[in-house]
C-alpha cells in the first residue's frame, strides 16, 4: 500500500485527496467511487519530495 495524491474536478471544484491504494490505477477508481460526478482526475506525483 501506498499514499497517492488524487486531483479531480468535482463541480467546479479542484478536490485534492490523499488515498491509499496498492497502484495508480487503483487509487483513481477508489476517487471515482467516492466522487462519481469527478471529472479530469488524475495522481499527482511527490517528485521532489525527499524520503
């Protein structure tokens, strides 16, 4: 398991989440589950983030 951060667009509304989900692809459905009426949702990557 893994922590994904998921950007959708929820009427007009830019909604950031944090999810955790075993891959990317997961973890966008688990967003659409909770938002059906999400739009443009996509994973956002923690690139620069140092572990």
């Amino acid at each position: 398991m893994k922590k994904y951060l998921i950007s959708g667009l929820v009427d007009t509304y830019r909604i950031k989440v944090n999810l955790f989900a075993s891959s990317p692809n997961s973890a966008v459905s688990i967003f659409k589950q909770k938002y059906p009426s999400a739009e443009d949702i996509y994973v956002i990557q923690d690139l620069f983030k140092r572990k």
